[in-house]
C-alpha cells in the first residue's frame, strides 16, 4: 500500500462506526417506509393475476383479502436485513473508496481514475454486506409470497433453517448479488457523477455559499436519479430473486434455477413490476443519500473521500 496521499482525509476507526450508524439508520428508516410499495412489487412479480391489476389494483386486492396489515408483511425482516446491510454498505463504500484511491499513487491519478474506484468501491462493499443481508431478505420473500409461512421474522428464520439449514438461507445469494451488485453500483456511481456534473455548472463562489435548501434539492436530484439507474439495473436480477426464493427453479444450484427461471420469464417477464419497483427505488436512494448525510453530520462523522473532477 503507498503512503497516504496528503489530499485523501485520515479517517479513524470511530468515523467508520459513524458511517456504519449513519448507513443502518437511513437504511432502516427508508426501506421500512418502503415496504408497502415492495410488498406490491414482490405480489405482481409472483401471481401472473395481479400484473393485470397495476399497482393501484394490486394494492387493494391486498387490503381487501388480508388488510392493512398484509401490506406491511415482512417489516421485521426489513428492518433487520437492511440495518447490517445499509451499515456496512455505506461504511464500506466509504473505506474502500478510500483504499482505492490511494492505490492510485496520487490525487490526480485517483480522480482520473474515479469512475473505477465509484464502481469498485460499491461492487465490493455490496458484497460483503450481501454475506449479511441474505438470510433476512430470504424470510422476507418467503413471508410475502406465502402470507402463512410465518408470523414474524424469529418464527420464520427458525422454520427456513430448520428445514432447509444454511443452504436454505442462501439459496439467493447468487441471485441476491446479481441484484444488488448492479443496485449498488447504480446508486453510488450515478450518484457521484450526477453531483460532479451539476457542480460543474456552478462558479466556485456559488458552490461554497449554496443554501441549505439547495444543497437539499441536489441531494435529492441526484439521488432521483441514480434510483432510477439501480432499479433498471438490478430488476431482472430482482425478479429472479423473488421467484428462486418462493421454491421456484426446480432441482440444482443456484445458476442453474437463474438461468431456468430467466428462460421461462423472458424478456417482459424479467421487467415485471418495473414501474412500482422505479418508483420505490428513486425514493429509497433520494432519501438514504439525504438521510446519510444529516445522520453523519449529526453525528460528527469526517467528511469522506471526494475525488470529483472540478
């Protein structure tokens, strides 16, 4: 490793536990309030029924067979899955951005090298909270698909390892990487060149003296926009991901049900749910970059490594 580049900031292991805070809490807080519209999403992508239906229409055939509360099926899950998953994909953006951009040798080779180090740093750091988000995500599907499979995510972890043990657990991790590889990158990459081409068209004295409304409504923009790149990205993959972990895909590993169960949904099939999946994700993204910020600020956290290009 070389030494580090004067430019890049020293962060301490008490910043990275800010990040891994700030990352859970605005994780928690988005996806939860998210869960109704995915619940929707999941339903059109398993019952060919529903799909006629919209959003709007499946939405209500919910609450008509199973209430209000069938729209909140899986929080639990939710809220567990993303809380280690959001921590440490934030944390470890943030770190190995960091770690990248000193292997450059330099700042300037680091900015000229940022597009790789945006798509590295997310497609590493998804990984490996991916190892953590699996198994709750795995319940969360199985409870939404199969509203008596379980009643809470304790009941319904218990019953998938005790009859199906960790191969179980992970049988959508190859799915599950496929889907959220290509989410992360989508998230992170866009987002940090969305915000590197919006303050390329402001003077250095508009930059420094932004207000806090408009630095709120970048945040916001940019992160419309790198939602909207991630859904599309990871949305065969997602779909795929919702059927392996109903049961679907019949005998053999993991790859071998994917590219089945991509054969039989072609296409159109792979795309089902697009629409309500854009519109969750645009918000989920938008507001986890708003909320990430405002935590880490609160919380005193160091400013992260910025290699944007002037």
């Amino acid at each position: 490793m070389s030494p580090a580049i004067p430019e890049l900031p020293n962060l301490s292991g008490v910043d990275y536990a800010k990040f891994f805070a700030s990352g859970a809490a605005c994780c928690i807080l988005s996806h939860g309030g998210m869960v109704p519209i995915d619940v929707v999403k999941t339903r059109m992508q398993l019952e060919p029924r529903l799909k006629k239906l919209g959003m709007v229409g499946t939405g209500r055939s919910i609450v008509a067979e199973e209430g209000l509360r069938g729209l909140a099926t899986g929080f639990g899950s939710t809220a567990v899955g993303y809380f280690l998953q959001g921590g440490s994909k934030f944390m470890l953006y943030e770190y190995f951005k960091g770690q990248l951009a000193e292997m450059s040798g330099s700042y300037e080779a680091a900015v000229g090298h940022r597009t790789a180090i945006y798509l590295g740093g997310a497609a590493i750091a998804e990984f490996f909270a991916d190892i953590l988000l699996t198994p709750a995500e795995a319940v969360r599907i199985r409870m939404v698909s199969d509203r008596h499979y379980a009643t809470n995510l304790a009941t319904g972890f218990k019953r998938m390892a005790s009859e199906g043990g960790f191969r179980e657990l992970y049988a959508g991790f190859v799915p599950i990487l496929a889907k959220q590889i290509p989410y992360a990158v989508g998230q992170f990459l866009v987002n940090e060149l969305a915000h590197e081409a919006v303050y390329k068209q402001m003077s250095e004295t508009k930059r420094a003296n932004l207000t806090a409304t408009e630095q709120t409504g970048i945040t916001l923009g940019c992160g419309i926009t790198a939602g909207v790149a991630a859904a599309v990205l990871s949305q065969p993959a997602d779909t795929l991901l919702s059927r392996i972990n109903k049961g679907e895909g019949g005998p053999g590993s993991a790859t071998v049900k994917l590219v089945r169960l991509a054969k039989e949904a072609g296409p159109l099939g792979l795309f089902a749910g697009l629409g309500p999946r854009i519109l969750m994700t645009a918000g989920l993204v938008s507001s986890q970059f708003l909320l990430y910020g405002a935590i880490k600020d609160a919380l005193g956290a160091g400013k992260g490594v910025e290699i944007h290009k002037d």
